[in-house]
C-alpha cells in the first residue's frame, strides 16, 4: 500500500520514491536530506532537536552535529529558504529546528500519469534571489540538443556529446538543468563522474569508478553487481566493498595478468548489457583533467556499433586541453570525424539573453533598459562574470530592493568606476570583502582542491573541525561552496565534503597565496591525509603524491608516485603508470646521493620496465634497463643487478639476440647463486631455458627446466617469482615442448598434465593459456590433431578473452598448424597469416622462425607452392641469422617438401634440403622431424623411381613413427611403402 504524501508551501514529499516536488519538478535531495525532511515535516508540531535528529536519521552511526547542518544548509537551498528570513525551517540556537509551515497529507496521484499534477503555488513573501534557482538563459538551443540527443538514445541509438566551453562559460550548469529534467523518470539509471586535476596524469579510471561507485548504491545495486561478476571481474575487485575479503582475494589470484583491452571490453559488455533494457546517462565533468584510460574507455564506447539506450555527456575546456598537449582534443575530434561523437561550445551571453537572465531573477523590478546592455558590454556576455558582478553588486546596495521591487541605485555611468575589468578581479575583490576568518579557511581549502573535506582544511590551520564547518557553511550562504555530502575517513574521522561553486574560484583563492605558505600547507594536508587513511594510504597515492610534489616533501612524492603507477598498473592503465613512474624518476633527481635513493631509482625502472614490456616500447625498456644496470653495478648491488640481467636476457631473446641473451642469463645466473635467491635463479633458468630451446640445445634447454620443477614446490608451486603466471606451470610447460620436439613424447606429456591441474586450479588466466598451449604443442608435434586443436582453441580462446596480447600469436600458430594437418587449409592459412602478422607488430620474435614454417607449410596443404617457398626461405634466413638451428632444420625440410610437390619435380634441391635437416635433427636430437625427414626422402626416391632407396627411407620413418607413437603419419608412409612394393 503507498503511503501518504506531505503537502505544504507549494511542495508535495513522496516518501515512497523518497522525492520533493514542486508542482512536476523533482528536487534533488541527497538521501539524508531527504530523511531529515520527511522526519522535519511528520514532526512539524513541535521543535526537533539536533540530538533527535541524529538518532532518527544516522542510528547508530558515529557522526558530528555537522551532518545535521549540513542537511539543513541543503534543504534550505532546495526550497529556497534563508537563515535571515526563514519560511519553512526556523533555527532555534541550542535548542534545535522548528518546521513553520501547515503540512496537510494526500493520497499519492494515480499511478497510471506520467507527471504529477502541479500543486497550488503559496504565494511567498520577497527573499535574497538564489543562484541556485535562477533558471538557463541563452542555453536554450544547446538543451534542446541534449533532449533531441536522448530521445534517440532511449530509441536504442547510443549517443556521446560534449559541452565546451573555457572557465565559467556554464557548461556545468547546462548539464546540471538537463539532469534535473531528465531525473524525474525513475526507469533512468544516471550517474556522473568528476575529473580532478593533478599535478600528473591522475588517477586511473577515477572519474569511471566514481560513476560505478554511484550506480552500484543505487536502486538496481543487485542486478548491476551481478553483471560485474558475470562480465566485468577486473572492475569488481576496484571496489571491494562490494566483496567479501575471501571473494576479493579470489578475483584478485584469478585477474592477474589482466590487460588494459581486458578491462576497456568489460566495462562497455557491462554497459552493452545493461543499456539494452535500461536507458543510462553517463555525465563526466572536466575532461581536461582526466586519465588517458578514461579517454581510452570513452573512444572505445563511442565507437561500439551494437544499439545501446546510452548518452554520454561529457564537459571540457578546449584551451585547457590544447595548453597542456592533453588527448582529449585529439580524440574528440577523431570520434566527430568519424561521427560517433557531436560537440557544442557553449556561446557568450547575448544581450537579450542578459535581459533574460535579469528578468528570472528579479521578477519585480524596474531596472533601466540601459542596465542589461551595460552589463552585457562589461562583462562581454560571460556567464560567470555576469552572476559574479549582479552579486557584488547586490552586496553593495547597486542593486537594491524595497518593497519587494528591486531598482538600481545611481546611474550605469557611475557604476562603472566601482567595477573591476576582469572576472579574476572581481572574484579577487569578492574574496577581499570577506571576514578574516573565512578568507584563511578559503586558502586552506583552495590547497585541497576544488572539492575538499573540512577535517583537512581543519587540520591546515590547526583549528577544531566544527569551527571550520560552520565557517563553510556560512561561504555556503554566500554562494562561494556548496556541500557535497559527508564522508568518512578510514581512521573513523566523519567530516563534511564543500566544493567551490567554480573551479575559478579556487585558482583564484590559490593564485594569492604566497610560494612559502602553499609548500607549507600542502606538506601539511598531505601528512593529515596520509595519516587518516594509515594502512589503506595507497588507496589514495594520486591526491597524496600531488600534495608531497607540491609540498616538497620529496621522499613521500616519490613514494606516492610509485604507488600511483601501481595503482595504475593494477588497472591496466599503462600510459598512466608510465606517467606515475617516470615522475618519481625526475623527482628523484632532487634527493640527495645515497645508497637508499640509488636503490630506489633501479627499482623505479624496473617498475617502469614492466609497463614498457607490456606497451611494446622496446627502445625506451632498453635504455630504462641500461641505466638500471649502471646504477646497480655503480652500487655493487648484486640483488637488483641479477634481476636487471634477467630482464635484458628477456628483452634480448624478445628481440632476437641470443648471443647477448646468454650472456645476461649466465650473469644473472651467477649471481642468483653466489646470492642464494632462488626467485631470481628460477626466472634466469626459465627464460634461459627458452633461449637454449630457440637455439635448438634442447638438451641444455631440458636441464634448466627440469632444474626449475625439481626446486617448485611446496608453498612455490603458487608463486609466481617474477613470472607473469604461475613459475611450477610455466616449468611444466617449457619442459613438456622441449621434451616433445625431442620425441619423448611420454615423459613430456606427465608434466605438461601437471601443469594443466595446476593452472586450473589456481584459475589463473595466464597460467592457463600456457598449460594448455604446451599440452597442444605437444600433442601436435605428436599428431593426436583432435587432441590439439581442443587444447590449443581453448587456450586461443582464453588468451582472447584476458586480452593477454603476446600469448595470442604463440597458441595461434600451433592451432592453425593443426588446421592444416586436418585438412581444414583455409581456417590455418588465416590463423596463421594473422600470428606472423601480429608477432611482427608486437616485436615478439621468439620463435618467429617456427611460425613462419607453419604459414609456408599451410600454404603448401592449400596448393600455394610460390608462396610457401617464399615462407620457407623467410623462415630460413631468420634461422640462420638469429642461430636458431631447430628452427633451420624446420625450414630446410620444408623446402624439401615444397620441392617435391613441385612440377617439374626438383629432385636435387628437396634431397639436398632433406640431407642438411638430416644432419641437424642428427645432431640436435629431433626426431619426430628426422622421421619426417626420412619420409620426405623416401617419397622424393618413389617419385623420381629410385625404388631402391625407397624403402630404406621409409622403413625407417615407419619405425621411428611406431616407436614415438606418432600414428597420424603411420599410415601415409605405409601406404608409400605399399605403393612401391606393388611395383
């Protein structure tokens, strides 16, 4: 059943849809806003005390008297009411708050209407104008816009427009009247995100999360958390208090590894999914200051084709974005370009558009038509400017009301002489006018930021919380801040939250304050803020590190830097990490010289290296491990030099270099035993062990990887030691192909099982790829084809789904090597195609040689012999080049065989070829392609009738096929045997 509605003063309160109206219009009330006015008017026959309201609307919750003012600061301002001259909330200092208007109840309106019908307007008696009711002017076309842009978006068609416009142009305020006018459907899921400037790049996906943040509070919770478990883990675990800690933990094992394209497709799959049914309006504030990631997000949801009852709205200054060489500009021009995106800059004020303007905000007045005109010059039609300068002049009795009709007090003329010529001026003259105390809380707080807590500013002029709060309010009455809520710091400390009316006012507030003093009080907030948040301090390393930088206290900036880019890192956001990194490189510099310091600068490059790894920008990992390497040897530090060497002898195998790689690994090997630390003599033994498999000593290769499995265990068999997956699977895997090129099919496939239970069981996606692609490589190389192709599709598939860019072309190749073995040449051609394709533009050239062979060898299944030559001779050259003998010998036989299928038949060259593999494989133990190599030759010897030979070459592969158990080729080479027989 509904329950009753409140009628007083022109508003009616819902309880059931917790809204106010005023006749069809909702107000915005924050939800414990809206409590205190539900209570306020239940109760409006007696007077309510601060200590009743606290009990009523925060039980049991340890709160200040502050909440309570700042709810009636809020219902004030919504219903218009003053704390001069109130008409509905009266103050009763010490004693509480007394409702002073009649309440009558109804019945709520049907249901079935769409608006609620206006309520009858009491006539209310002349107060101070509000800013906050004053309606748009000469923003008309611009909403119209908006509206046109989500009819459209509710039909399906997903929308993205941009409001610009340069520092209190009103781009805020547009978008604010159109979330008014949108907000009263309550099918409308809206929330919006707030870009903050920082010294740096920012937070990663911060405005993103907070829109997340907000849509996970609110009515649909449940469903939307459901579909961040089903399609979007990467985002769930960036807000744990949605999570269990043993959920937490979990998601955390299993999302290792995620990538920046992983976390970009899951957050538009969430929104996809959820905008099908459900209209969303997604508002991010201030661009010019946000993260690259959230750019990234915004091109990518711009750009999805799938129908989408989505809009999003975001604002920016494009001056502000040019100046600083943000992306932002560049982006939104490409998605215009391209037309997924529209923009509107917001236009000076006409005028007529300022008549407007003075006529909504002074209903009765008889002002001179010179007055508009004048302003409109003055101020040259700048929103900002405009409302700053009719306030300042109201302040100063210009502008003067008596009974109830506002006029100008003076001649326009004269008026001129008091007015200063810019907007930074006035606001400057503004803050002047203010009492002593407030000007000093202004200072403080325009050091926090735009939007600040009062315990911070507190804590900034060692004054109590509450005096601050009350000043706060009282700028809030001045129209200089506006409350944002309240919140609570980890260490218990509740606190309410102001904002700046506009960002101009604290560049203003903050431009006065001297050099020395803006050090001092950012040293100062930061250290307030790191200590409330203690433990959890990462949790905000952006906002501290900008304090320290600017504060000067470098060794907490370089700290917070660091944790701002692993912050970054977790979240896939590489740029910004890179950003984070290579900040706290410069700021470095300003340390003194010692040991400390020089440990952690190798330390920050070896951070940054990992991002560069994953970015592909070898050059600069390069030279970041070369000057990591200097100042470790400078340092003597055997620790961080080993795991330098490690990471060179990655880069340099990556590349191609496997004489440097060497002697990196064998460096790096050296010291993790003089050291004794067994992470660091797992990882050089691993990426050795993949060198030595490249260069075809796959004997070499065997000793370190079953060194590595023997020293995995217990607690190490979960641990990763500087691996991007579990070191026991990736042991596992490397030992199970290396075993399989060598024709021990059966004691490599016993740990390459292993590694499978392993990886499933820590459900780590990395992991998983790797054991499944070794079991696929394997059993390839042994030709079980349905046991292949499932192994290796599912790994391609799991390694699509993680984004786990580097491991797509290395399963790729294998699964489109099966292809063409089972017949299926146009699916291999293309798979393969795409994994040399993709290895080259990744720079990932291990085992580059091999996948090449695969192409050519698909290309001769499908009949291509000119382009399977061309394949084989590529894949040759590279061999040789980079002395990857298995992978020469791969090629050589291919030759072979590309040569025997040739018209004429080229018997010299494919015997020649056969004979040079022959003698590798001899050498280096390969013998599923010795036997393919004496299958080859025994073929050739049918074709060229040399009967003689014939079934030498293939008695032979025939045993070597029965004794590997390779029984797909079995019967191919009977069959030749037969066919020579029979002759």
């Amino acid at each position: 059943m509904s329950s009753p509605q409140w009628l007083f003063g022109g508003f009616r309160l819902d309880p059931d849809n917790a809204c106010l109206w005023r006749g069809a219009q909702a107000i915005a009330l924050t939800p414990k806003a809206f409590e205190v006015l539900h209570y306020l008017v239940r109760h409006a026959d007696r007077l309510v005390s601060k200590d009743t309201l606290l009990d009523a609307v925060w039980p049991e919750t340890a709160v200040s008297d502050a909440v309570v003012r700042i709810a009636i600061g809020a219902l004030r301002r919504a219903l218009g009411d003053t704390v001069q001259a109130p008409r509905f909330i009266a103050t009763m200092p010490r004693r509480g708050y007394r409702w002073l208007v009649p309440v009558t109840q109804a019945m709520p309106p049907d249901t079935a209407s769409p608006v609620p019908p206006p309520l009858p307007q009491v006539p209310a008696r002349p107060h101070y104008p509000s800013l906050a009711a004053v309606p748009l002017v000469g923003r008309e076309a611009v909403l119209d816009h908006l509206h046109a842009a989500w009819a459209q978006a509710r039909q399906g068609q997903r929308r993205m427009l941009f409001i610009t416009g340069e520092p209190g142009m009103g781009k805020t305020t547009v978008v604010a009247a159109f979330r008014a006018e949108v907000a009263t459907d309550p099918a409308v899921w809206l929330a919006v995100g707030q870009c903050v400037e920082h010294y740096g790049t920012g937070e990663a996906y911060l405005p993103v999360l907070e829109v997340l943040g907000q849509l996970c509070r609110g009515p649909g919770r449940e469903h939307l958390v459901a579909l961040l478990q089903q399609h979007a883990p990467t985002w769930l675990v960036q807000m744990p208090w949605l999570l269990t800690a043993a959920h937490r933990e979990q998601l955390r094992d299993e999302l290792q590894g995620a990538t920046r394209e992983r976390m970009l497709r899951e957050f538009a799959e969430v929104v996809d999914t959820l905008t099908a049914e459900t209209p969303l309006i997604l508002l991010f504030e201030d661009l010019h200051w946000s993260d690259y990631a959230t750019l990234d997000l915004l091109a990518l949801l711009a750009r999805r084709r799938t129908p989408a009852h989505l809009l999003v709205l975001g604002t920016y200054r494009p001056v502000e974005a040019i100046v600083h060489h943000h992306p932002l500009r560049t982006v939104v021009q490409d998605l215009q370009r391209h037309g997924y995106a529209t923009e509107f800059p917001l236009a000076l004020l006409s005028a007529e558009a300022v008549a407007a303007y003075l006529a909504a905000r002074f209903p009765q007045q008889q002002f001179p038509t010179t007055l508009a005109p004048w302003l409109q010059q003055r101020t040259e039609g700048h929103p900002l400017f405009l409302v700053t300068l009719v306030q300042v002049l109201m302040e100063r009795g210009v502008l003067h009301e008596h009974s109830g009709c506002w006029t100008v007090q003076g001649r326009t003329e004269d008026i001129a002489l008091e007015v200063p010529e810019s907007l930074r001026q006035l606001l400057e003259q503004q803050i002047t006018r203010l009492p002593l105390e407030a000007q000093r809380v202004l200072e403080v707080a325009s050091v926090a930021g735009v939007e600040f807590v009062a315990a911070v500013v507190a804590a900034g002029l060692e004054a109590d919380a509450t005096t601050v709060e009350e000043h706060c309010e009282a700028l809030v009455e001045r129209q200089l801040l506006h409350p944002v809520g309240v919140t609570t710091w980890p260490n218990g400390t509740v606190t309410a939250c102001y904002a700046f009316v506009h960002a101009l006012y604290q560049q203003v507030v903050y431009e006065r304050l001297g050099a020395g003093r803006r050090v001092r009080l950012h040293q100062r907030l930061g250290v307030c803020l790191e200590a409330a948040y203690g433990v959890q301090a990462g949790e905000i390393a952006a906002e501290l590190a900008e304090h320290f930088v600017r504060g000067q206290d470098t060794r907490r900036a370089v700290h917070y830097l660091r944790q701002a880019g692993d912050n970054a890192l977790a979240r896939s956001a590489y740029r910004a990490a890179v950003a984070c990194y290579e900040h706290a490189l410069e700021a470095m510099a300003q340390l003194p010289e010692s040991r400390d310091t020089r440990a952690q600068a190798i330390d920050l490059r070896l951070a940054l290296r990992n991002v560069l790894w994953t970015l592909g920008e070898l050059g600069r990992l390069f030279v970041t491990l070369q000057e990591a390497a200097g100042l470790a040897e400078a340092l003597g530090d055997d620790h961080r030099l080993g795991w330098v060497s490690v990471y060179l002898l990655a880069h340099f195998a990556q590349v191609g270099d496997p004489e440097r790689a060497l002697a990196a690994g064998q460096r790096a090997l050296a010291m993790a035993t003089t050291l004794g630390e067994r992470g660091l003599t797992v990882v050089a033994q691993h990426y050795l062990g993949g060198v030595y498999r490249s260069l075809g000593d796959y004997r070499r290769a065997v000793e370190c990887f079953h060194t590595n499995v023997a020293c995995l265990d217990g607690e190490l068999l979960q641990e990763h030691l500087g691996l991007p997956g579990l070191a026991a699977v990736f042991s596992r895997s490397h030992l199970g192909i290396t075993l399989a090129e060598c024709g021990a099919f059966a004691e490599g496939r016993a740990p390459a099982e292993e590694g499978v239970q392993m990886a499933e069981a820590a459900k780590h996606p990395y992991s998983r790829v790797m054991a499944w692609w070794a079991v696929g490589f394997l059993t390839l190389r042994q030709g079980d084809l349905p046991q292949a192709i499932l192994a290796l599709e599912g790994a391609l598939a799991l390694a699509q789904r993680a984004d786990l860019r580097l491991l797509v072309p290395m399963v790729a190749a294998p699964l489109g090597a099966a292809y063409a073995l089972a017949g299926r040449t146009a699916d291999a051609v293309l798979l393969l195609e795409q994994a040399v394709a993709q290895a080259v533009a990744r720079q990932y050239l291990w085992d580059q040689a091999l996948r090449v062979v695969w192409l050519g060898e698909a290309y001769l299944h499908a009949g291509r012999l000119v382009e399977a030559r061309t394949q084989a001779q590529q894949a040759l050259e590279f061999a040789q080049a980079h002395q990857e003998r298995g992978h020469e010998a791969y090629a050589l036989w291919l030759l072979g065989e590309i040569a025997v299928q040739c018209d004429p038949l080229e018997v010299e060259a494919a015997e020649a070829y056969y004979r040079q593999a022959l003698a590798l494989v001899a050498a280096l133990g390969m013998r599923p392609l010795q036997a393919h190599c004496h299958r080859g030759l025994g073929t050739l010897y049918a074709k060229s009738y040399r009967p003689e030979q014939v079934g030498a070459e293939i008695s032979t592969a025939m045993e070597m096929y029965r004794t590997m158990a390779m029984t797909f080729w079995l019967p191919q080479a009977e069959a030749a045997l037969a066919q020579v027989e029979a002759r």
